[in-house]
C-alpha cells in the first residue's frame, strides 16, 4: 500500500507541474487551441497541427513536445518568452486565454 500511494503521490505532482504551463485558447468565436509551455519551449496545438513557437512559427511532432514535457518534469517553475504571445496573435488572430 505504501509503495502504491508514493507512486500515486509522484504521479500527481508531475501532472500539476505539467498543467502549470498548459492554457486554452479560444478564437474565431468558438474555436479552441491549447498553448502548452514545456522545458523551455512553447506549442500551439490545434486540433492535429502542432506549431513550435521560438523566434518564428515552425511546424512540430508530437514526439517533440513528449520530450519537452519529460523535460519539464523536474523544474518548479514554467517560463515564456513574451513573444510566444505575439506569436499566438499573428497565427490566431485576436484570441482569449481560458485557464
């Protein structure tokens, strides 16, 4: 039971610290994007398409972002570059952040 309840324990303190740096978008009225902000990278994830969001707007993988995440694991605190949101605005359009 005991070894049980630390496995439960650890999991859930990775999904907090992953849920840190996720936010929903919302644009064009009803559509909804996710900004997910991991190890130092940020993704735009719309429905299948995955954009990577550094100086310019790349196109990613899945697998991409997985190893962010990995990466993401062990650090308290999610950071973002403030062009990310520029970014997000000129491949959204006007958009609000659903937390």
């Amino acid at each position: 039971m005991l070894i049980n309840a630390l496995i439960e324990y650890s999991q859930r303190k990775d999904l907090i610290s992953l849920e840190r740096g996720r936010m929903m978008l919302k644009y064009d009225k009803d559509q909804i994007a996710e900004l997910v902000n991991a190890g130092g990278h940020s993704f735009l994830i719309q429905g299948r398409f995955i954009k990577k969001l550094a100086d310019k707007i790349e196109i990613s993988t899945m697998d991409e972002v997985a190893r962010a995440i990995e990466s993401q694991k062990g650090r308290k605190n999610v950071e973002m570059n403030p062009k990310v949101f520029e970014l997000v605005k000129k491949e959204l359009g006007d958009f609000e952040i659903i937390l």
